[in-house]
C-alpha cells in the first residue's frame, strides 16, 4: 500500500474485474490490481482517517463508506460514496 493503514480489520470492497478498494484507515483511499500487483491512489478520500470504516458495494458499481471514527475519537454520522471510473 501507498500509506500506511490503521484499524483496517476487514474494510475493502471487491469491484468489478476483481480490484479491491481499501479506503479505511487512512484519509486517502487505494485501489489493489491483482493482475499488476499494484496498489493505485485514487481521487478523494474522506479528508481524515476513519478508523472502522465500513465499505459496502452498491448494485451499480458505486461504493458506499459510511461510520467509523478518526483521530478524534468521534464516531462519525459522515458517508461518501466511491464512484469507479
């Protein structure tokens, strides 16, 4: 991975052609290519780190990350949502 991750249990996301986003654990978010062996930065992110992040794939390719907490401590009513290119 680009950067390091915190409190990423089990949060990634299958997409479509097998890639995998990581998007928990750190402010930035990263796509894992099996094929290239390769983790890619993506655009966006979710400004801070969210510790626990939940990551669920939508019906249209979409993923939606929701909850978790940052430095703060806080839990987080916040969600974004991940639009695959």
């Amino acid at each position: 991975m680009a950067h390091a991750r915190y409190k990423l249990p089990e949060q990634a996301a299958i997409l479509a052609g097998g890639k995998v986003l990581v998007a928990g654990g750190n402010a930035s978010a990263e796509i894992y290519d099996a094929a290239k062996n390769i983790f890619e930065l993506v655009d966006g992110g979710t400004g801070s780190p969210q510790w626990y992040l939940s990551e669920t794939l939508l019906p249209n390719g979409d993923v939606l990350l929701a909850g978790g907490y940052s430095t703060t401590f806080q839990a987080t009513s916040q969600v974004w949502v991940f639009h695959q290119k």
